[in-house]
C-alpha cells in the first residue's frame, strides 16, 4: 500500500465513519486533560496564533483554546469534520486539506497542537513532519502533541471495525522513538504525560515541548 492509499482511507474513514457521533462531539475536555492543556497555554499570551494539525470538528480542544483568547488555525482532511468545525467555531480560521502538503512560513506561529493525528500519518514520512512543526515555530513556540506509546505492527494498519464505517489506517512508532525524533527536530521535551491510566484513557502519551 502507498501513502496515497493511505491517506484515502483516512480520509474515507472519517468522512464516512461515525467518529463525530461516537468520539468527537464532547464540548469540553476531560477532567485529567485540561492540567496538560494549561501547561501548554502558560507558556503562551493571550492572543497567539495556535495551529492545530489535524483539528476534526474543533471541539474540544480547539473550543478550549479559543475560550481562552487564542487564534486558532484548523487544519482538517475531512469534508465531514470541517463543515461541523465551521459551525461549531465560526471563529476559528479553517482550513482544507493535508496539513502534510502545505508550506508554511518559518518562525510565523506561537503554538502548534496535534492531537490523536500523527498516527494518520505514515510513519516515514513523521521525521520530516515534525521538523517541518519544529520550523513554522518562532523561537519559544510550544507544541502539544500525542505520540502512541507502542510501534504499529506495519507502515500501514487497518482496523476494518472502526467507528461504524468503511475501516482505518493507522501507522505510528514507539515511544522512544518519537521523543528521539522530537529532539533530533531541535525540540526540547518538557513534559510527558502517559494517558492510559486515566478515566476514557487510551495507550497515548501526550508530549509538551518547546522551541529554544
């Protein structure tokens, strides 16, 4: 399977999975994520641009954000999940497509979240990903992210019994070789927080670092 088959599953998945319904509607985040969301935020000022790679429908990550004075810049694959992010966060600047394929100017943003998307991307191509976040960043930027605490079996997973639709693709290292390609990017790691033995936790670890 090539990347673009890859990435037409993801999108189909989402555009014709039940993920909204079942995962993505919740307003608010939950209790044990809001402590590593104003982590994130304390090291930001009121008004700084944020972009979020891979954003679904903007909630609730992004709602937080905006709530607390940020400019949120959404980036979403699925026509599904951005037309339910316009109308829940008229606010937020969305855009449409593969957030892998743009161009993004150097040293322009302060912030950059990726939550639960990295894994949609396939693995070879994650290196060059985060250093294209590392880039986009001004020297002090933050970005929050989540990483798989276990390797993918493959370049490309499937789970065909995924959100009531036609399947999914996942592809995602370990641990240590996400922290690896953190810091090998020019990151500084400065937080870690192991999710799974949390309330709805999953095998994710959510990573805090900086640009220095």
């Amino acid at each position: 399977m090539n990347d673009k088959d890859m990435r037409d599953i993801v999108k189909r998945g989402y555009n014709e999975g039940d993920y909204y319904a079942l995962y993505g509607a919740r307003k608010e985040p939950l209790d044990w994520q809001i402590p590593i969301l104003k982590s994130f935020v304390d090291l930001l000022d009121e008004g700084n641009t944020i972009i979020d790679w891979g954003a679904g429908a903007g909630v609730p990550f992004d709602q937080w954000l905006l709530q607390l004075g940020m400019n949120i810049i959404a980036v979403e694959c699925s026509e599904k999940h951005i037309r339910r992010g316009i109308e829940n966060l008229p606010n937020v600047t969305w855009i449409f497509g593969d957030f892998t394929t743009f161009i993004w100017a150097k040293e322009s943003y302060d912030g950059l979240i990726m939550l639960y998307s990295l894994l949609h991307i396939p693995r070879t191509e994650q290196a060059g990903l985060i250093q294209k976040g590392f880039d986009l960043l001004k020297p002090g930027g933050v970005f929050l992210l989540t990483v798989n605490e276990q390797a993918s079996d493959t370049n490309c997973d499937i789970d065909e019994d995924w959100a009531n639709g036609p399947g999914m693709a996942f592809s995602h290292f370990g641990l240590s070789d996400n922290l690896k390609m953190l810091k090998d990017a020019g990151f500084q790691i400065l937080y870690t927080f192991n999710e799974k033995e949390q309330e709805n936790g999953e095998p994710f670890v959510w990573v805090l670092c900086q640009k220095l």
